[in-house]
C-alpha cells in the first residue's frame, strides 16, 4: 500500500473517530467514493427539478414535449444517478425493500408510481394513440391526478430524508421538506422555460409563469434565512454546521452561488417586466434567472450536504 493511500485512510478514519461533531463523507461532492456519493446528490437535484417540471408543463402550460422532459429526468436521470451511487446495480432491487424505515425507499416507490403514471397521462400524445383514454378523459384525468400527486412526493421526499437523520442536527429540522419542494417547484419553473425556449415553443401564461417565479424565490430566501437562524439557535454542531456554511469554502457554494447567484439576482430579473422591458432582451433575462436558479438549487443541496455533522457521541453541548 503505498505512503499517499495510507495518509488518506488515516484522515479519514481520524474524520470516523475524532472528539466532537464528526463530518458526514457519505453524501455529496467530495465523499469518501467522490463520482458515487456525489451521484446521490445528483439524484436528489434531478428527481426534484424533473417532477418539478411534469407539473409545470402539465398543469399551468400544457406543453407535452417539455412534460415529457420532465419525465425522462426523473425516470432515466434519477434512476442512473442511482445506479451511480449504488455502485452495484444487481442490488438495486433492495433499496425498495424497506418503504417502513426507510426514505430512500419510500422516495424510490414514489419515483416508480409517478413515472408509470405520467407515462400513461402521456401516452395518448406522445405516439400511443392505441391506448383507450385521451388526455382530457376521465380516466386521463385521474391519471395525471395521480401523476402530480406522486411527482409531489417525489419533490418532498429527498427533504424527508434529510430531517429523519437525526444524529445530524443541521439537517434533523422540519424546515427540510418545505425547503427542498420550493426548491423543485421553482427548479420546473426553470426547466419548464429552458425546454419551451430550446424547443421554440410558444411560452403561455408567461407573466403568470414570471409572477410564480417571483413568488417561488421570495419564499425560497425567506425559508433559507429561517434556516440559518435556526442553525444560529440550536446546538453547538448546527452551529459549527452554520459556521462552515458562512466562513469556509463551503461559502462559495452557499452564500455566493446558492444565495446571491441562485436567488438574488434571479429574483431582480423577474421585475423585469416592470422595467418595459420585453422581446429578445426579456427572453434572455428570463433563461439567465433560471439558469442561474438551477446552479442555486443544485449548490443549496450541495452546501447543506456538506456541511451536515454528526453530533458528538456522548454529549451535545449548547
């Protein structure tokens, strides 16, 4: 074994067992396996934007192809950042196996129901005219019912995940789910206008689109906020978890990309509209702010992820 791989083993394991809150290396960019633990992540962003997406396109534009781009990031994406992480795809069968303790597997039930179900809503439109219910029949419509029913949980559950680690204070708080299924709300809001623009579709409803959005980032920023108090307000690991977040290079991540780039000045586009500003020059300003959405919300869950702490085991001081 050679001198470099002995020091990382070293470094790792003094991470396992050192006194005080001890870094999670599981989950995220720059885990213990590098590409797998950061697919885990990845999973998370896609799952979230893609059902995200199906709902936008379905429910406020009507827009089969980017519906349909919603469903492949959830079914295709999702599924290979699994695979990804796992590292073993003959055992993937077993992350379904227990939906009464775990989330994961809950979230993995979840992902199936909505991609049978949003594939059924969609087949009529998509060149299974064979089937015996169109889009608009009752029976389509239960369909896609259950569609965004499913797709809603498949945007809540990665936040369930997260609150249900308990020994990780910065993450065992009911702020997650709300946080994250903003977070994949306005991540469809985005992708929905990406795929309707790279399409040349036509963008219907697009000031109430705009005005979503601006709601969307407003909440978003205050639910980040309430969280960093949180942190400020709780144990001494939330608040080291906190100080990570604000004063290391974590901070890059957090407050440069995940707040100021991925909610300011996203929120600062979205007026906009108020400036008399319209044509090519709003359509640009409009893909830059969910551009830069996207980045915010994949750096959000990044930064949060990375900053998770396990608390000491024998005591957690105030």
């Amino acid at each position: 074994m050679s001198h470099s791989t002995t020091s990382k083993m070293d470094v790792l394991q003094y991470e396992d067992f050192k006194p005080g809150p001890r870094a999670q290396m599981e989950w995220g960019f720059g885990g213990r396996r590098k590409l797998r633990d950061g697919a885990l992540l990845m999973a998370l962003f896609l799952g979230g934007i893609g059902a995200g997406q199906f709902v936008i396109s379905t429910w406020f534009i009507h827009s089969i192809t980017s519906a349909l781009v919603g469903l492949l990031v959830v079914g295709v994406g999702k599924t290979v950042a699994h695979l990804v992480y796992l590292g073993q795809p003959t055992r993937f069968y077993r992350l379904f196996l227990k939906p009464l303790t775990s989330w994961i597997s809950r979230g993995l039930i979840f992902m199936v129901v909505f991609v049978v179900f949003a594939a059924a809503y969609l087949a009529p439109d998509i060149g299974f005219s064979w089937v015996p219910w169109t889009a608009d029949s009752t029976f389509g419509q239960g369909l896609w019912l259950a569609a965004v029913l499913s797709a809603s949980l498949v945007m809540v559950y990665d936040g369930f995940v997260l609150a249900s680690c308990k020994s990780i204070t910065s993450w065992h708080t009911a702020l997650m789910p709300p946080l994250f299924f903003t977070y994949a709300i306005a991540g469809g809001v985005a992708m929905t206008y990406l795929t309707m623009t790279a399409t040349g579709g036509e963008i219907l409803n697009q000031s109430t689109m705009t005005n979503l959005d601006a709601i969307l980032l407003t909440t978003m920023f205050a639910l980040v906020v309430i969280y960093i108090i949180n942190m400020a307000a709780s144990t001494s690991t939330a608040r080291e978890s906190l100080r990570r977040l604000t004063s290391t290079k974590l901070a890059i991540a957090f407050i440069g990309l995940a707040i100021v780039a991925g909610l300011l000045v996203p929120l600062t586009l979205t007026y906009y509209d108020q400036l008399n500003v319209g044509g090519a020059v709003a359509s640009v300003l409009l893909a830059s702010s969910c551009i830069l959405e996207l980045a915010g919300d994949l750096s959000v869950r990044h930064s949060i992820l990375r900053a998770g702490l396990h608390a000491p085991v024998f005591s957690e001081g105030l």
